[in-house]
C-alpha cells in the first residue's frame, strides 16, 4: 500500500533536483550567450 506524503506535491518537486548544479548552468548558458552577443556583432560590425 503507497504512503501518503503530508507535504505539498509542488515543495517534493522543488526538494528534487542539483540547485548549485542549476545555479552554475544558468550562469554559463548566460554567460555564453553574452559572448556570443558580442562575437555577433563585433564579426557583423553592427
């Protein structure tokens, strides 16, 4: 028989997962998307 959990099924899903992980790949998509920005336009001469 499956137990019941007491807490919020959205706070489970939010417990889940690697947060510095996350952290770190937000960081670096972010960080190569600005040199990409500026890789355009310096190749574009915009």
């Amino acid at each position: 028989m499956a137990e019941k959990h007491t807490a919020d099924p959205v706070e489970l899903m939010r417990a889940t997962g690697h947060p510095e992980l996350e952290y770190a790949a937000g960081w670096t998509i972010a960080g190569l998307v600005t040199i990409g920005t500026i890789v355009a336009a310096w190749v574009f001469a915009i």
